[in-house]
C-alpha cells in the first residue's frame, strides 16, 4: 500500500505497528476477550449477515442473488470478520486547533510542535491501520457540533485509503459538541464493539460522564485517549495576555502570573475528575501529551487494554 502519500500516516508507522496488536477485554458479540485477533485471511464458512457495500469492500463477496433480486449491493459477512468492529471518534472541534505549533512563545519566537488535532490525527490512522491489519473492523467518526466525516466499519486498503484520505480532508472546525455526539453514536451504532476517543474532553464532565456511560450500556469496549497539550497545564507567561476562546471567540485579558496556581489546580482537579468517571465505569482512559512520540502512545494505550 502506497504510504508515502499520506499527511497523517507514512512508512514508518506501519513498520513500527505492523507487529502490534490490541486486545479487547470483555465479549465482543460473542467470542471472548482476545479471541477476536486471526491470523488468517479470508472469510469462515459460518455464515453471519448482510451488511450494505462500502466502497472498499472486495466484490467477491458481493451477495449476486440478492443484488439481482433487489437490485442492491450487499456484503455477505462471516464470523471471522465480526469478532472484533472498532469505531475512532475523533474530535475535529476548534479547541483541537490549539498547540506548540500555533502559538509564540514569551519570547516571540516560532515555537515548533504539532496541534492536538494533527496529533489526534496520526493516533486515529495508526490505530485504523494496528486494527485493519490484524484482520479487524474499523471505522472512522470525526465530530465538532455535529458529525463531519462518517466512514463505515471496513477493513482492507482500500477502506484504509479512505480514512487516511478523509482525516486530510479534515480541518478543526467551531463549538464542540462531545456529549451529543457520543449518545448519538450509542444509539447508531448496531453491533456491540470497540469505541476509541481521541478529544481533549473539553466540555461539562457531567455530560461527557453520561454519554460515555450511555456507550458502556450498549454494551461497547471504551477507550478514552484525552489529547493535550503541556501549554494548556501550565499557563507558562510571565506577562499580561489576552486569551481568546477558539470555539465562541470571546476574549479575556489576563496577567497569567496571578491566576497560574489556581488555574493549574483547576486544570488538575477537572483531569482527575474524568479519569476517576473512567475508572468508575471501567472504561479505558489514557492522557496523550502532544510533546510525547505517538509510538509511544500507541504502546502505553496498548498497556493499558491488557492488563486487566
């Protein structure tokens, strides 16, 4: 598969992923945790369902009987491909706009770094790819106020294509909308799976807490990547500046040196909040610093999902 080509995913990343794999824990429409993984290519002979073509999806298992009865394309579905179906719900608000790289520092230079949003975006297509290639079902969510880019489960490099194409596509937008979006997910998504968020959980925990609950309830694996950057934990400027709020674009002037210990304890106090809502629900929680490599993210997110 050609992956030069890619903003969000190169060459690098499928050497570095191409050995790892992601346990779920729990059952995942039947087959217990860690079964889901195979080796094998192709399709079982049991048969399972339908479910409509995707571009992507390989023809030869198009359904003829039906499509020549209905005149619609249909994909005959096996047990092998249903063991494990992975949703990535990426955050695309204007809140993901904020890093290094869009910043100067105190003294006016360039500072050098990625947004959240550029490195949500190469979590969720190294995630897609680690899940495609080892034979599982992924698909692909991108939401601010209302979902932007919707990608069915697939799997294959075609359908791999299209998410990498798609996160390119991307661009941060306005307001955010994290709470509506996930019970709105809870409700569409058909079959009990995996459910990966990639967001900074900038919104009323007390929101967030009941969507992510509403998910544990249909019965899905959660994982919960907080994507942040080291500026919005520290508050580091020794002089008067004013903030303005990426999604409403109020603004506020500030001398950071007189609120910085209570913002920071803000800060804290509202991250512990979610990771003590996430353990709580047993749901699978990890804080992705954007100075951190994403290899090494990937491998912390992987420890977290098996050891239990």
């Amino acid at each position: 598969m050609p992956t030069y080509q890619y903003r969000f995913f190169k060459p690098a990343q499928a050497a570095q992923l191409r050995r790892l794999e992601l346990m779920v824990r729990g059952v995942v429409e039947g087959v217990y945790a860690g079964m889901h993984k195979s080796p094998h290519k192709g399709f079982s002979i049991e048969f399972a369902e339908h479910r409509e073509y995707v571009p992507g999806d390989e023809i030869k298992h198009l359904d003829w009987t039906v499509l020549a009865k209905t005149d619609r394309y249909y994909i005959k579905q096996y047990e092998q491909e249903t063991n494990l179906r992975a949703t990535i719900c990426l955050d695309a608000s204007a809140s993901m706009n904020f890093g290094a790289a869009s910043l100067p520092d105190p003294q006016g230079k360039t500072l050098q770094g990625v947004t959240k949003f550029e490195y949500g975006a190469v979590l969720a297509a190294s995630l897609a790819y680690m899940l495609s290639n080892q034979q599982d079902m992924v698909g692909l969510i991108a939401f601010d106020k209302t979902i932007r880019l919707e990608i069915p489960q697939g799997n294959g490099p075609s359908h791999l294509d299209q998410i990498f194409v798609g996160l390119e596509k991307l661009s941060p937008g306005r307001e955010t909308d994290i709470s509506g979006t996930l019970h709105l997910l809870a409700n569409k998504i058909p079959r009990r799976g995996l459910v990966i968020v990639i967001s900074d959980l900038f919104d009323d925990p007390d929101k967030i807490t009941s969507a992510l609950q509403h998910l544990r309830h249909a019965r899905h694996q959660l994982v919960l990547m907080q994507v942040l950057d080291r500026g919005e934990m520290e508050l580091a400027y020794n002089r008067p500046i004013t903030f303005e709020d990426m999604e409403d674009g109020s603004r506020l002037q500030i001398d950071p040196k007189l609120i910085r210990d209570d913002y920071r304890r803000e800060v804290q106090a509202f991250l512990d909040l979610i990771k003590k809502r996430c353990g709580q629900s047993r749901i699978d929680y990890v804080t992705a610093f954007t100075d951190v490599p994403w290899d090494a993210q990937i491998r912390e997110l992987l420890r977290r999902t098996s050891r239990r």
